[in-house]
C-alpha cells in the first residue's frame, strides 16, 4: 500500500504553535508538572479494538508492520477513538531484527519465534557479522510509516521505541518465549565474552530502529525492558546497563525507559539521568518510585491492568490514587503498568482518558502548589 493525499490531522496544528514538542506529554516527560497528567496506554493499539481486529484478518503481523500505511493506520487508531494525549508507533521489537534479516515470525497467541536460537560462539559470531547499518538501509518502510503518522497527528506526538537488549536477548536466546530467561542469563556468566558481543549487537540495532523513526519525526522514545525484572541488580549493572545506555544514547527527543517486575532496578534504570522518564509496574506505589528515582526523573505508570476488567467505580478509585500518588514525582504520565490485555473492553480505556482529562489537581486541593 502506499500512501494517498495526507489526510487532515487528528489534531491540526494551528498557526504558530509549537507542534508536538510542545504537547502535554513531552512536557511531562521533560520534567513539566501540569494541572493533570498526558494518558496513553501500552499496547493501546492492537487486539483490543475491534477495528484492529477487521483490519488484521488474513495478514501476518511482522508484514503488516512493514507495510507504511497500514501500520500508520493501526497507530492511529486508539488515537481516535480513545482521544489519548500520544500514538505509539505500531510495531514490535523483533521488527529490527526482522529488518537485519533474521529469521523471526511472531506466533499468535505466543510471540517471536526464532528459526535458529543464538547459544553458540558460532552462533554469536554469524548473528553480529551482519553490520547493524543494514537495519537502517532497510527501515525505509519505517521512516515511511511514521512520516504518514506524524502528518495525520498534528499536535499529538508520536512515541516511538524498540527493544532493550536483554528482552531481545531473552527470545533470541532462548528461541522463543521464555518465562525465567534462563538461557540468556545462564550466557552472561558461563560466557561473558559472547553475552557483551551479542548484546552490543542488540543494542546497535535497537539504537538504529529508534533513529530511524526520531528521524522519521517521532517526538519521543521507549526502550521497553520488560523482562529486566528476572535480574539481579548486580547483573543488571554488570551486563546490561551498559548496552541499554548505548541504544538509547544521542537521542534529542525525551527517553523513557520501562520494565516490568524492576521494582529493585528503578534507580539503575535511570541509566544516570539518560532516561527523563523511567515506567513503573503496578506493584510498586508510584510515591515510593517517585522516591527511589528522584527530583529530576518522571515516573510513568501505573494502572494494574487486571483492574481494567473491575466494575468502573473500583477503576476508578484506583486510577484517582494513582495521580494522587504520582504527584509526588517531578511529573507523572499516567500509563498501565503494562500492555493492555487482548480481551479489555475499549470503552474502559475511553473512560479513563475522560476521567483524567476532567481533572483538575490544582483546583481539587486548592489552589497551586
Ligand atoms: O504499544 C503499542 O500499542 C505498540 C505496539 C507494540 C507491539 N509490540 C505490537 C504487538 C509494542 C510497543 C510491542 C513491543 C513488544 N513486543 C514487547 C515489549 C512490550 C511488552 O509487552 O512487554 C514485547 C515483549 C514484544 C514481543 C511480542 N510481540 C509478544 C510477547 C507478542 C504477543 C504475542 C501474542 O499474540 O500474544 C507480540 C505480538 C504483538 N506485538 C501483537 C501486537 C499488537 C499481537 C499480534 C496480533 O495482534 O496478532
């Protein structure tokens, strides 16, 4: 598919206004407290929304992420039906490696799979022979996907990520989906040598997947660790700080950095102040993260999503203390502590960017602080 006459943005940007740098979000993200906190979710685009779902039928989903107008319509979507104050870029994080031309599909219903697991030296050997430039010669569909996005959002900015080096790690390592990530974490101590080589590679490949889309006009960028919770905090520091550092090094626009079941990782995962923002999961309070990380990082999070699925005033009780709690961070955006699940109800996600959009913190105690 390619791209026809560009279609009126969702939120036109009017004459002399700043455009997406200016948005709530990148604001929040730089550490700007405002009278609420910007909304999106993870995994907001997807299987959730039935219009997701129509468009999917018969297609496989690494094709349809490199497929520009399609994956620009698919970002869209949430946008408009939710009214969230961000896109993320629809892809994935195996996508760059896809690009690299690994041989990765993404099973339904289970997740990347990889023809030949990376266990071997041999094996890292041949993986980091391909010169990571590849990538960026190859995310032309990439740069396509997000030009279309960001002209059809106006002023909404467009986030866009990739994944950390060990959850790519994790898969590739592993094959597959994983639950403890044995194998990847075994690698890092039974051959050091291998690990910084393969994660160095990941890392170059992550950090090109983001370029291509800041290039592309996205106005902000997630490193997604979901699994950086399986480590130690002395392993984190001694194998994949440093590589995460690297994918997210030299970027202009604002970086957050996420991770799942890190409530002993969130000062590290600061990556000494690379990251403006660091995700929390629903486990820890947003005030004790706020605590951990600091006066100058944002926290974002934190909604359990198995409450997206509670009767409405539990939801939203839940969501009220989570800004209430939030507030103690330098600025707070209000996300899910991880991806929304496949089966949530989308009228659930529309309430919440309603409720929070009514609020007025200033206003509900008073006056400014
Ligand atoms: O957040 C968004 O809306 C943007 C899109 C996005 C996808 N994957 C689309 C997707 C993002 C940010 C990702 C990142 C991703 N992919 C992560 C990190 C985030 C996280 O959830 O922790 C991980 C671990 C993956 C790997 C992956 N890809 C998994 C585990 C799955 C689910 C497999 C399944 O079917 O349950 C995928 C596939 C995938 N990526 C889907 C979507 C919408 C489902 C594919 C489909 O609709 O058929």
């Amino acid at each position: 598919m390619t791209s026809s006459a560009p279609a009126t943005p969702l939120t036109p940007t009017a004459a002399g206004a700043a455009g997406p740098a200016a948005s709530a979000l990148v604001r929040a993200l730089r550490g700007e407290r405002d009278v609420r906190p910007p909304v999106w979710f993870m995994r907001q685009a997807g299987r959730s929304l039935p219009e997701y779902r129509e468009l999917r039928v018969g297609t496989r989903m690494l094709d349809v992420c490199l497929d520009p107008a399609l994956a620009s319509e698919i970002t869209l979507q949430p946008v408009r039906r939710h009214g969230v104050d961000a896109a993320i870029f629809f892809s994935d994080i195996v996508v760059p490696l896809r690009l690299a031309g690994v041989d990765v599909v993404i099973e339904p219903g289970r997740g990347p799979v990889f023809a030949n697991p990376v266990r071997s030296v041999a094996d890292v050997d041949r993986l980091t022979a391909i010169d990571p430039e590849v990538v960026a010669e190859a995310a032309a569909p990439i740069r396509e996907a997000v030009r279309l996005t960001t002209a059809a959002l106006g002023d909404t900015p467009l986030i866009g990520f990739a994944g950390a080096p060990f959850t790519l790690a994790a898969y590739l390592v592993e094959g597959g989906p994983s639950k403890e990530h044995l194998r990847a974490r075994a690698m890092m101590h039974a051959d050091p040598d291998s690990w910084h080589r393969l994660a160095g590679w990941l890392a170059q490949v992550s950090h090109a997947f983001l370029t291509a889309q800041t290039d592309a006009g996205a106005s902000a960028v997630q490193l997604f660790d979901s699994w950086a919770g399986s480590l130690s905090v002395a392993d984190y520091r001694a194998f994949i700080a440093p590589h995460s550092r690297v994918a997210l090094d030299g970027f202009t626009v604002p970086r957050i950095h996420f991770g799942v079941g890190t409530a002993h990782l969130l000062a590290d995962m600061r990556l000494d102040g690379m990251a403006d923002t660091v995700g929390v999961d629903w486990r820890t309070p947003l005030d004790e993260a706020a605590a951990i990380l600091g006066a100058d990082t944002t926290v974002q999070g934190n909604i359990d999503p198995a409450l997206l699925a509670a009767p409405w005033p539990v939801l939203e009780a839940h969501v009220r203390g989570i800004v209430q709690r939030g507030r103690a961070a330098r600025a707070h955006v209000l996300n899910l502590g991880h991806g929304v699940p496949p089966e949530t109800d989308p009228t659930v996600l529309t309430r919440i960017v309603e409720l929070v959009h009514g609020l007025d913190l200033d206003a509900a105690v008073g006056g400014a602080e």
